[in-house]
C-alpha cells in the first residue's frame, strides 16, 4: 500500500511535534540546540518555534546569559496548553491529582470513599476532580482529560466492573456512563495495575523496554502485561488478575467469583507475609491495613538482612539480632512464593523484564529482589531481569496523568490540523 505523501503541512506538524518533544525531554532549549538536535537549518527552526509560539505551544523562557558567546533566547513548552487530571480509586480513598502538559503536578487532592455504601459513587469523583482543579487554580472545565484506575477492571463488552467486588458503588452497568455526563470531560478508566505500568513504562523502571512484566503487591496481587510496548488488557479487560491464579503450595480454588482468598494471594499476598510472620513467632505490629502491617514486617527483615550483609556476616543466624533467622526465613519463603507464581508467567510470556511493585513488595528492597531472582532462575527457563519498581510513590496516579498526558498531547501538538 502506498505511503502517505509526506506535503509540507504533515512535514512542519512531524518537525513541529519532535521540537515539542525535544523540549519535553530537555527542558529549555535554543533555536540552534533545537535545529541540531532536529537537524533542521536555523532559519527553518526559526520558522517552527514562530509558528508554535503563535499557537501558544511554546514560550520564550529567558536566554543563555552566563554562558561564552552571544545570548541566545530559549524557548520550551507552555505548561498551560493543556491540563489533566488522574484519580487513584481505592475502597478506603481516591486520590486525584492535575498536571500540566509538561507533567507537573500543579494541584492534589484527596478524600476517603463512603465504606460498604454503594451511593454517592459519581458525587465522590466529581468532587475530587474538582477540588483538584480548584489546588491549581483551574475548573474541571480547563481540563483535557480525565483517566481514573481501579482495582479490577470494566468488561467492555458489559461496562461491568469485574475482579473488584470490595470496591462497592462502582458495580453499576451506567457508573461509566453516569460519571461521563457528569464530569463533561473526555474520560478514559483503567486498571490500577496497568497504569502503574503505565507510569514505570513513561518514567520509571522499565524505560526503553518493549516487554516486560509487572508484579504489584500490595492489598492484592496483580499482574501487568506489555508487549511490543503496549498494554496487554484480555479480552474482559481482565489480563494480569493473577491472584487467583493457581500455584502449588495452596489448595485448588473453586468458584473463585465468590471466594475471597486463594492461589497466588495466598501464597505470597500480605496475608501470607503476615502468617509466614506468626509462625516464626515475628511480632507483628497491631492496627492498620494488612498491606502496611506486612509491609512493615518485610522492611525489618530486609533491614536485618542488609545490616548483616554490611557487617559481613552472611550467616543470619550468627548475626547479634535475635531475630535475623525468622527474618531470613521469612524472606526467603515469600520469595519462593512470588517466584512460583512468576514462574508460570514467564512460561507463558518470556517477557525481557519483570518489575517488582506494590509496598509489600518494595519494603522487602534488594534482599526480597535478589531471592525471588535467585529462585526464579530454577524455577523457568527464561532468565529476565528483575528490578523494584522505581515509581514508589503515589504508582497508579502517577500511571493515570501519564495515560491522560499521553492522549493529551497527541491531540494538542498536532499543528496539522
């Protein structure tokens, strides 16, 4: 099939969308750094930055004074181009927060969901939207797009939420449709997981790799697949449910639509840090989601495990802290866990790398990494790296305003239209 003709308007809008780009990754830059970068002659950088400019793509930022030679005026983009807004759903809060088209997080806010009541659900997101806007001064009428992730995911072929059933008033099959007239603003959902996928893709982790797995632990297990650098959904929207996917070392879960625990979740979910803890006699600390508590525990033992390590004593038992044995225990058989459910994973996706998140999973650091990664290698054939995710704080909502950015200025840095 024939090519599209490269004319001068699809040229400038290609040129035109590198400098913006350029100026994205680089911050401000000059008319000669952006024509060698984009290799266009200066008279024809010149041109380009006039016409951005005049869109109000780009501003004029300062000059180069300080430096040898000439000032030169620099130019980068205009961060209120555009605005987005991204919310983290979870059954105790939702957190959202507006950024601007460079991605600077210009206003927050955050307030918890209304427990087992399945109302207000809409009224909820409406108001967190809002009052994220009102932090950076907008109205939710400024914004481009909104992008919200949940726990499970909504079949497209129902508008059902499905794998969520602790997440109450979002069951609904009008929810999408009713926050959509609410809001007013283009809407995209997600999966919690996938969008921290999302966010280790775009600015974390797993930068420049087409393919890659990420794990995430932490009130749940769940799994996110890229692939050829694009996020693998399923035909439900459900790809990546993993934590009922069945491992040996727990019994067969049946009718898993109605069961609340089993397979993969059990064997190394934060319940089952929070067991293994129990029965090494570890005090576990009281109060707070289960989450925290393993999180909590697993961050002791992998301070245990790097004191001893720096004090070269490689023996943990030898170690002058009474509890470095459970503690070594209790690494080792969460990494066993992890890595058995790993393990039928990479099987099947032989992914390049594989991205450990989810703070139950962080708080166990590079002692809990290098096990699992110990483990796994006898466990599969294929051998990809493992790394913590480097997106540590705030991962879903940092995945939605990176989901929305990216639409975003697709749509807003097309100067051929």
């Amino acid at each position: 099939m024939a090519g599209t003709p490269g004319t001068p308007r699809v040229l400038r809008a290609m040129n035109d969308r590198a400098a913006l780009d350029l100026l994205l990754e680089h911050g401000p830059l000059s008319r000669t750094r952006i024509g060698k970068l984009t290799g266009l002659s200066k008279p024809t950088a010149s041109q380009l930055l006039a016409r951005l400019e005049a869109a109000g793509l780009v501003l004029a930022t300062g000059t180069t004074a300080g430096r040898p030679g000439p000032n030169a005026q620099l130019y980068s983009v205009n961060p209120a181009a555009a605005y987005v807004a991204g919310l983290d759903v979870t059954p105790i809060r939702i957190r959202a927060a507006v950024a601007d088209i460079t991605g600077r997080t210009v206003g927050e806010f955050e307030l918890p969901t209304p427990g087992r009541r399945a109302q207000g659900t809409v009224e909820q997101v409406v108001q967190a939207v809002d009052e994220a806007a009102k932090a950076a001064g907008l109205n939710r009428s400024d914004l481009h797009r909104v992008v919200i992730g949940t726990p499970g995911a909504f079949d497209p072929s129902t508008g059902r939420l499905r794998y969520a059933s602790h997440l109450p008033g979002w069951h609904s099959t009008t929810v999408l449709d009713e926050l959509a007239a609410a809001l007013a603003v283009p809407l995209e959902y997600d999966n919690d997981v996938n969008l921290a996928a999302v966010a280790e893709q775009r600015v974390g982790a797993a930068r420049d790799h087409e393919d890659f797995v990420l794990l995430w632990n932490e009130e749940g297990i769940g799994a996110a697949i890229v692939i050829g650098g694009r996020l693998h959904r399923g035909w439900t929207g459900g790809a990546g449910e993993v934590g009922f996917l069945p491992v040996p070392g727990t019994p067969l879960v049946r009718h898993v639509a109605k069961a609340n625990n089993g397979g993969f979740q059990e064997l190394a979910g934060c319940n089952a840090v929070l067991r293994v803890a129990r029965e090494l006699g570890l005090t576990i600390p009281g109060g707070g989601p289960l989450q925290d508590q393993a999180a909590t525990v697993l961050a002791a033992a992998a301070h245990t495990a790097e004191t001893a390590e720096r004090d070269g004593t490689p023996d943990a038992e030898a170690h002058a802290d009474p509890n470095a044995g459970a503690h070594a225990e209790l690494l080792a058989r969460i990494a066993t866990g992890l890595a058995i459910g790993l393990a039928s994973m990479v099987a099947v996706l032989d992914p390049e790398l594989i991205v450990l998140t989810g703070s139950v999973i962080v708080a166990g650091g590079e002692p809990l990494r290098a096990l699992i990664q110990a483990e796994l290698a006898e466990l599969a054939v294929p051998r990809p790296r493992l790394v913590i995710g480097a997106v540590q704080e705030h991962a879903v909502l940092c995945g939605a305003l990176q989901s929305a950015l990216a639409t975003t200025r697709d749509e807003v840095f097309d100067t051929s239209r």
